[in-house]
C-alpha cells in the first residue's frame, strides 16, 4: 500500500508553476501563501490535507482544491511543482 502524501507531510514547502509566475508556500499550521509574478501574498488563507487531497480557503471565503499525483500538484487547473 502507498503511503499518502498526508502521512508523509511531503506537501509542505515552495510549490511552484514551470514558468515560476504562481508560487503556493504551504506552510505548518496549515496556512499558506500564494503569490502571483511579483505580486507576493496575493492569496492567503487555510488548507487541509486529506490523503492526497488539498482543499484551500482563502481569507476571502474563496474556496478550491487539489490533488497530489506523483509528487505533482494538480490545482484549479494549474500544474505546480515543489521546489528543492
């Protein structure tokens, strides 16, 4: 059986798109901070974690979620790497 990236905690750090533009920070405590070229902190809000899932919400209300494949990424469309 596989091991979640939940179980790990692999999801915390820089995620970023290939071209760099969008960069999700998932912080502990199950914040994060998104920033948009050189717009920092343009989204900031909460996250969970389930299994291989993430659901955001921002401090807006804004709500969106993702899924981890492979140590990819997949968000709202977008396709973010974690960085080294």
């Amino acid at each position: 059986m596989e091991t979640t990236i939940e179980e790990t905690g692999a999801y915390i750090g820089m995620w970023v798109t290939e071209d760099g533009y969008i960069r999700h920070e998932l912080l502990e405590g199950n914040r994060y901070d998104e920033a948009r070229g050189n717009r920092k902190s343009a989204y900031q809000g909460t996250y969970k974690v389930t299994g291989n899932f993430i659901y955001y919400k921002d401090d807006t209300g804004f709500t969106a979620d993702g899924e981890f494949k492979n140590g990819i990424l997949y968000h709202a469309g977008m396709i973010l790497y974690k960085e080294k």
